[in-house]
C-alpha cells in the first residue's frame, strides 16, 4: 500500500531593527518587534489559524487516517508565545490527536550543523526539551534547518540518538535513484533517511496557482492519480514543504484550502493511506545508501547551501558569529545567551544572498544583500563586545576555560569547606557530636 | 551610414563628463563597420585621436570668404584640418558675415569652454554649422546637450535630416531647480524640434518628459558606459603612505554634487573610528563653505582638501581609496564611480544619480541619509569581506558596462528615425 508523508516547516525569525555603526555599544537591544509582530500576526492570521482548524477537522473527518508532521522552530514557538499564543493552543490541540508528529530541529534554525558542532548538539538538547515541554512528545525524527543534510551531519545526528532523518531528495544526491524509498545513511547505516519528492511537493508550494504551467489547475484527484500512477514498488511519498504555502505563499483565493481538504478522500479511495515520518521508519525497509559528501538543501535549483554561505559577505558573517561561540559557551548572562541565540537564525545569513534565484526571502526586511550585511555586522560586533565584556581582556579561550574551571571548583571547595568549619564550630560550642544536634531538630 | 555630430568637448582637453562620454560614444558606435562620423567641436588643439572619426573645428571652418593659398592654410590649421576640406567648407559659404570678426582665414574664433558671453559663442557655432551641414552629406544630425542644439537646429533646417538630441544634463540638475530661462529656452527649443531625444539615464529621462513637456515615446534612455582603463592607468599603483582607511569624493565640490552631506558622514565615522582619513578633491563654489563646516564640525585634522585634479592624477587618487562616495544630489548618470570601480573601489553612490539604475554591485543610499551613508563607509573601512565583495563584483560588472553596446542602442534608434 502506498504511503504520503506530509511535513510543515514553519519558522520565523527574530528580524533585527535598523542598527547603525554608533548604535554600537549604545544600544543593545537588537530587534525590530513591531515589524516581527507585525509579520507574525499576518501569517498566523493568512495561514496557522484557518490551517491548523483546517488539519483537525480532516483529522476528525477521516477517523486519524490523516496524518501529517511538523517541525518548528523554537524561535518561531517563543514569537508564538510572545504574540500568538493562540497558535500554540491549536498545535496542543493537534498533538493530542496522535496523528500530528512534531520533529526535532536546531533550536534557532541555525546553520550549527555546518560550523559548529558543540552547538548543533546544544540547539537539538533545546529543541527537544521546548517541544516535549509544549507538545508532551519527544521527538524521534530529526530534520535540519532547510533540510540541509551531508554524511557528516548524519553522523552527529546518529549521535545524539535519532534513527530517522528527513533529506531533499536532491538529482545530485540521489541521481537515477527515485525519492520514493526509504533510504539510509552512508556514514551513519542505522540512520534512515525520507527524502523529499522534489516534483510533487513544488507542484504545490511553488506552481499551484501558476497559470503559465501546463498542468494548472492542479486539482486534489490529479495529484492522487500522480501519486498512484507512480511503480508498483514505490511505496512512499514524501511532500515536504513550508507551512506558510498554505494561506501565504498561495493565498487562500487560489483555492489552496479546497485542494488539502479533497486530497484525503481522493487518497483513501485509491488505497493510499497517511504517515508520519516515525511510522515510516517503523515499518519500511531501507533499499539503499545514500552517500552525500557535500551538504545540500531543499533551496533553489542547485539545492546546496548557497543560498546562506554563497557569497563571501555571507561567509564573514557566519565565521565571525562562531568564532565567538566558544567564550559564549562560558558565559551564564540570560540576555547573551538569548541575543545568540536568535542571531543564528539562518536567515539573516539569507538576507546576504546576492543569488537572483532564488533570491533572498520575501520577508527580507532589507532593500539588498550590503544593507542586511551592514546592520547585521553592525548588531554582531555590538554583541561580540558584549561577550568580550563578561571576561577579563587579554586571555586565551584555553586559559579562560582553565580559570572558569578553577572558579567553578573554587566554589565547591568553599562549601565544602564551610561545612567542615561549620562541623568543627558545632562541637566546641555544645560539646556535643553532631548526631545529638540532629535529633534535637 | 554618416552621422554629423555636434559636440562641445573632445579628450584630451575635457572641462567635465560631457567630453567623456561624447568620446566614448563616438568610439563605441565607430565599431559599427558602415559608420562614418563627423564630429564638429568648436576648438581642436590637434592631439585629438582622429583614429575612428573625422573631426572638423568651428574656428577653423570659414564663414567669410579670404583668398589665400593652398600652403598657407596647411601652414596655418594644418594639424587640424585638411586643406583641401578647408577650401570646400569656403565653396559653401552662405551668407555675407564680413561685419563679424573673423581671423585671416574668415573664420570666427572660439574659446571651446564656457565663457561669460556663452550665448554668443553658442550663435556662433549655429551659424558656423550651417556651413558645415552644406558641406558635409548626412543621413542623420546629432546634437551633444544644450550648448550645440541651435547648431543641430538649424543643420537640419538645412538639409532636412532627422536630428537627434543627446540630453548629458538638464539645467534642473545644475541649479537644483533655479532654473535659468535662457538656458531654459534653449533647452526647450532643441527638444521640441528635435525627431529623438536620447538621455543619460531614466532619472534625466523623466525630467525631459515633465519638465521639458515632452512625449514620452519620442524619449529614449541609453546608459553611459566607461572606457576600458588604457594600460597606462592601470600601471598607476597606490600613492597612499598611511594605514589609515581612505574615504574619497572626487568631483566638483558644487551644490549637484552634495558635498556637504559627505562631511557630515565623515563627522560621524570619525566620532566611531579613529583609523579613517577622509579626503575631498576637486574644486568648486562650496570649497570654502566646506572648509568651514569641517572645521565646525572638528574634524579638519582627518579630511583633507587636494584642490582640482587633473589627468593621471584622478586616478592616482581613486587607487589610493579605500570607498570611494558620490553623494549627488541630482546627478544625471556621473560616470566617475565607475571609473572607481574599475580601479576596484568599493563605492558608495546616492540613488538620485542615473549610473544608480545600471549598477547593483555599489552600495546606494539616498543624498540625504546621512546615516546610511555613514553606515555604509564604516561597513566598508570594518568589515574586509565587505570591501573584497564589492571590490571584486564591482569591477567585474563595471567591465561588462560598454559602449559598444550603448552605440548600438544609438543605432537603433537612428535607424528607426530615418525610417518614419
């Protein structure tokens, strides 16, 4: 019986306001919280709301025969929190009915995965620990930001413990392979991976309501038809897409609604049923390795990260933000740790991109790739003052680390040793052992 | 094909970008392997490059009729204009001018710059170009900005060619809008009689079309470019011996140029960063004002006025820069930044200038943003992929900007007006 994966990314970041050079040192608040609301409320408005009532309807409807995944991403859920908490309850809603699987991801849709390894690690902890805490469930699939994916990542996601990973189904990683298996890892052989069909899933996020495209209107019973018609032993069928095609990318008038609602009973009456990614994984098999020296995304044609680190603008600014990760890693001031937080959502490395297409997001709050590259260096070299301001100047990492330790200890000798005078004191004064003291209380 | 061109400037000896670009042009559209161009100019000095073009002086061309010899006028004007093309220019003269003072030959002189009596020069030239479009056959007349339109005028009053007019400026950019009615007037005239209007950039464009009164489709834009940089400039390396960041405005220090928004950019880098010079050259009517207002502003000791540039020495200065900024207030297109960034310059240039519509690889931000400017030149001077980016990109774009295909655009329409 053939399967349909369905995945939601949804993800926002905390966009940064107009931050000029003698701003620096000044000011050290960094973001733009009108146009973030502002933002926010359109989508959750355009898309959470009427999609997420959309998805327990069909839920209800079909008896939990309809089934779909999400991943998002912790800065987007504190936004939520923040100015839509609405949202949230809907989300709640849909993790109980059992058929909703939220996935883990980095924390700030970062691009630790690439840079920073100790902080990947960290970001996922988070990750999992803020939707275990929202949603009840710990998620068991992990999907990285953009889907970028590469053998070495595979092996860090296999570290931490995950046995499922979402990937796109790129031509140059899977070349005559089709994305309709179940595939695993070539480093990491017990990581399966679901890689995303590439044609199905732009049909709907990218050519729905193009009128130039030869097979529009795309309608529910056509791509079941499409589905169906696909060989006899390609069983599963992943569509992977943003969240915000619903209602935003594809706005409501499109019909976009209509053709997600009439998709299950299309599907169900040719036999095809609905998965999460976990059941996936649970029952198929995998048929093959999939070896991916060099990462890719689910971005662009060329389906690398280019559209990130593609330019050496874009580049400076990733290097100069992990170089000091590992001072921030010492530091415990919650407003720094915030700040680095939302600076590593990847898309302000976005915002960069000098590429015509894709070009950068349409939410780029910028007029171009310099301006976004000004103000965030400008709100960077703010922050790392910050970070160099929480240690004496002058020392390495190394030693830094050494004196962090000693301290630490410092304070775990002073009270033991607090105890200890505190034990010697107790006795001259009564006379008595300590045992007898404890009694009396 | 035979185009006659009239023109003010001709390098070398070039008062602004109008000589530049009449250059480029005409070397651009030589490439077309049936042009023939004619290009009048009031006053050659004889090292002019003659290699693609025919090139005929105002002041060597006779309005009345002298008996002299074949030799003597080789002896005189030789180095500038054939004799025997001397002798036909004579054949066509038109009308009795002997109350006007002409030299031994019968001509009129010129100085080729902007002097105080101007609109007297410019009449001249009009009726000495009534002369030449006698002589010379055309297919199509081609006027270069305001001062050479009554001469385009009245060519083709004379032999009934289309005439097409090359708007470099509008006297909206030069005054900031205190427009003056004569230049005005003139202006005003050229387009109304003329069968096309070609301007610098869509900025001049739409100045020709709302303040001008003219119809749109009668109005085309062809983008400037930039000569490829000769051997010679390129060989010219840093003069700089500091470590400190160079900011550069190079240009006349005039109200169209927005001088003074520069150094309020400059007071505020210089509050942030102590490892900045910035460096104002050329000459102007704001110089002392600007002088002034660096000295209010207390950061003489870190901007440093040059005085006029000239020649090599623009560029000397240009490879000695770290960003290179054009603050125009109204600049019609302004080819220096690309000259800049051929030189691979960072730059920054304002929005309100035409070269603004064809470049992506230079930072624009408006005359009158004074943070972003700023903004700007500390991204530049801070953070080095920033300066690598735009050093590399922009002069890779800037390479691809030719005029080649800028006299191709010409073409069209020239084939397009002789066609209606």
């Amino acid at each position: 019986m053939k399967t349909i994966c369905f995945y939601f990314q949804i993800h926002q970041p905390f966009r940064l306001k107009r931050y000029r050079f003698f701003d620096i040192g000044a000011d050290h608040y960094y973001y733009d919280d009108f146009s973030n609301e502002d933002i926010i409320h359109g989508i959750a408005e355009r898309t959470y709301f009427p999609a997420n009532q959309m998805l327990l309807d069909l839920i209800k409807e079909y008896d939990g025969k309809f089934k779909v995944a999400f991943s998002i991403s912790g800065v987007v859920l504190e936004q939520m929190e923040i100015y839509v908490p609405e949202a949230i309850e809907q989300f709640k809603e849909l993790a109980k009915t059992g058929c909703v699987e939220f996935l883990a991801e980095t924390y700030n849709h970062s691009l630790a995965s690439l840079t920073d390894p100790e902080e990947f690690e960290k970001q996922v902890k988070a990750h999992v620990e803020k939707i275990e805490l929202l949603f009840g469930q710990k998620p068991k699939v992990f999907r990285n930001t953009e889907l970028i994916y590469s053998d070495d990542i595979a092996l860090q996601v296999a570290a931490m413990g995950f046995k499922t990973m979402l990937t796109e189904g790129a031509k140059h990683v899977l070349g005559w392979k089709s994305p309709n298996y179940l595939y695993s890892s070539a480093s990491a052989p017990k990581l399966k991976l679901l890689t995303r069909n590439m044609k199905f899933s732009d049909d709907i996020s990218y050519r729905f309501s193009n009128y130039d495209w030869s097979e529009y209107p795309l309608v529910a019973d056509k791509l079941v038809s499409w589905v169906a018609s696909t060989s006899e032993s390609e069983q599963l069928v992943n569509i992977f897409m943003n969240y915000d095609v619903l209602g935003s990318l594809q706005s409501a008038s499109t019909g976009i609604f209509e053709f997600f609602k009439a998709i299950p009973r299309f599907a169900l009456a040719k036999g095809i049923s609905f998965s999460t990614p976990s059941e996936v994984a649970h029952t198929m098999k995998s048929v093959g390795e999939l070896i991916v020296p060099y990462p890719c995304s689910w971005a662009g044609e060329e389906k690398d990260t280019s559209p990130w680190l593609g330019n050496i603008l874009q580049k400076e600014a990733v290097d100069k933000l992990y170089g000091i990760a590992e001072k921030v890693h010492l530091v415990t001031d919650r407003r720094i740790l915030q700040d680095w937080n939302y600076l590593q959502a990847s898309d302000h490395f976005n915002y960069m991109s000098t590429k015509l297409f894709p070009g950068p997001s349409v939410y780029s709050p910028y007029e171009n790739a310099y301006d976004a590259f000004n103000n965030y260096m400008n709100v960077l070299s703010d922050f790392i003052d910050r970070v160099n301001g929480q240690f004496p100047e002058g020392v390495e990492n190394e030693e830094l680390n050494a004196l962090m330790t000693t301290i630490l200890n410092q304070e775990k000798m002073i009270k033991e040793l607090e105890k200890k005078v505190k034990g010697a004191s107790a006795v001259p004064k009564n006379g008595t052992p300590k045992k007898k003291e404890t009694k009396k209380a | 094909m035979k185009a006659l061109m009239f023109g003010w400037e001709f390098p070398p000896h070039i008062l602004g970008g109008l000589g530049t670009a009449s250059y480029g042009l005409t070397k651009g559209m030589a490439l077309q392997p049936d042009m023939d161009i004619t290009f009048v100019m009031p006053k050659p000095w004889g090292d002019e490059d003659r290699s693609f073009l025919r090139l005929i002086g105002s002041c060597n061309t006779p309005i009345v009729r002298k008996e002299v010899t074949w030799d003597y006028v080789k002896e005189r004007i030789g180095d500038c204009m054939d004799p025997q093309l001397y002798f036909d220019l004579r054949s066509h003269i038109y009308a009795n001018f002997s109350y006007f003072p002409t030299n031994d030959l019968g001509c009129v002189g010129f100085s080729g710059r902007y002097p105080d009596n101007l609109l007297e020069e410019i009449n001249n030239y009009s009726i000495v170009a009534g002369v030449i479009a006698r002589t010379i056959p055309c297919d199509i007349i081609h006027s270069h900005d305001w001062l050479t339109y009554p001469a385009g005028i009245h060519a083709k009053t004379v032999t009934g060619k289309p005439l097409v007019i090359h708007v470099h400026a509008t006297d909206f950019d030069r005054s900031r809008g205190k427009v003056n009615p004569t230049v005005y007037g003139i202006e005003k005239d050229g387009m109304d009689h003329a069968d096309h209007i070609l301007t610098v950039s869509n900025l001049t464009r739409n100045i020709v079309i709302e303040k001008y009164h003219q119809d749109p489709r009668k109005v085309t834009t062809v983008h400037n470019a930039v000569e490829p940089m000769s051997p010679d400039v390129a060989a010219i390396s840093s003069k700089k011996g500091t470590n400190d960041k160079v900011v550069t405005f190079l240009g006349r220090i005039t109200m169209q140029k927005g001088p003074e928004y520069f150094v309020e950019a400059a007071a505020k880098v210089l509050a942030k960063k102590d490892n900045v010079r910035f460096v104002m050259a050329g000459n102007g009517d704001m110089m002392n004002q600007m002088i002034r207002l660096a000295a209010q502003r207390g950061i003489s000791d870190r901007f440093h006025f040059t005085g006029f540039m000239k020649g090599t020495q623009v560029y000397e200065v240009l490879k000695s820069s770290d960003v290179y900024v054009m603050p125009s207030v109204s600049e019609p297109f302004g080819i220096s930044p690309l000259e800049a960034m051929q030189c691979g310059v960072p730059t920054i240039i304002s929005k309100q200038s035409g070269c603004a519509e064809i470049l992506d690889k230079a930072i624009k931000t408006d005359y009158w943003d004074i943070e972003a400017m700023s903004d700007a030149m500390y991204s530049i001077i801070t953070y080095p992929s920033m300066a690598e980016y735009l050093q590399v990109e922009g002069k890779e774009e800037v390479d691809r900007i030719t005029w080649e295909k800028a006299g191709l655009k010409v073409r069209a329409i020239y084939d397009q007006v002789i066609n209606k």
